[in-house]
C-alpha cells in the first residue's frame, strides 16, 4: 500500500499540469493537453462565495486576454461549503446569471485526500493548497506552474496579468 501511493506521489511530481483531465459541467472531458502551449489561469471557485464577484474579473481578462491564447479555466468545489448543490445550478448560476463564457469544471474537489490530480500536483509538485475559494494557478505554455495566488487577489491584478501577458505566444 505505501509502495503504490510513493509511487502515485513519484509520478504525480514528474507530470507536467497538462497531463491532467477535468470534466467539463456538460460531462465533456477538459483536456489540460489540448490547451498546451497556451497559458491557463485555473481557478477554484463557489458560487456562493463572498469572492464571487472575480468571476466578473476571469471573464474580463478572458475576453481581453483569450484571443491571444488564454485560457481561463473555473473549478467550482463546495471544499469550503459555499458551492451550490449541484452541476445543472452551477451552469445556471455561471452560464445563464452571470453570463461566463469560459471553460467551467464539474464540483471538483480541490484539496485533501479527495483532491483532484491536478490540485494534488500543485500540492505535491509545489506546496500550493487552496486554503479557501478564488486561489489562482497560472500554467504555462509548456505544462508548467507560473504562479500561484490566494483568494484576496483578484484576477486583473497587476501581478497576475503581467505574468499572463509574458507567457502569451
């Protein structure tokens, strides 16, 4: 048992972030590979957060940055309990209230012995857990962590747009 998770911990380090699948709301899969060689702002998100409002702020940058290769991708997770109830009031609330046009994840789980792959790598890989809603992962074209912010950090901060800008193609 502990040869196996040493050896799922060994590989997990090893991997690259776009070695990592995530399931979109509408059950597609969202393949980190497809955007390789694009910047992907993955953020974990709740709808009912009182950081909410970045929401506004991805789809800013999106639509400002997203021509020239950004990918901005949400992964609602109700970790902290602030997630709604569901993937069809996620989309609701997301898609249809607040208009968001990005890719959006699934409620995905995001820290803990649960975590997704791609949370356990930035955790393994780099020390980084979200310790709350709106923690902001920045990947490189080449598969890479770039940077990682916490939640008080809106997305069109200076020190977030300016490490987009730099690794746009």
């Amino acid at each position: 048992m502990l040869k196996a998770a040493l050896g799922l911990v060994i590989t997990l380090l090893a991997l690259p972030a776009s070695a990592f699948t995530f399931t979109a709301l509408d059950g597609s899969p969202l393949e980190l590979e497809d955007w390789r060689g694009q910047p992907v702002l993955v953020v974990n998100t709740a709808s009912l957060c009182g950081f909410t409002r970045q929401y506004g702020d991805m789809q800013q940058i999106y639509e400002e940055y997203g021509p020239q290769g950004l990918v901005v991708l949400a992964v609602p997770s109700d970790d902290f309990r602030q997630e709604l109830s569901s993937n069809e009031e996620v989309a609701d609330f997301c898609r249809v209230q607040t208009g968001l046009t990005f890719p959006i994840t699934q409620i995905t789980p995001v820290r803990g012995a649960q975590a997704h792959p791609f949370y356990q790598w930035l955790a393994d890989a780099h020390g980084h857990v979200p310790n709350w809603n709106f923690n902001k992962a920045l990947i490189g074209a080449d598969g890479e962590l770039l940077g990682f912010w916490g939640s008080a950090m809106r997305p069109t901060a200076r020190a977030i747009t300016r490490e987009i800008r730099a690794a746009l193609p």
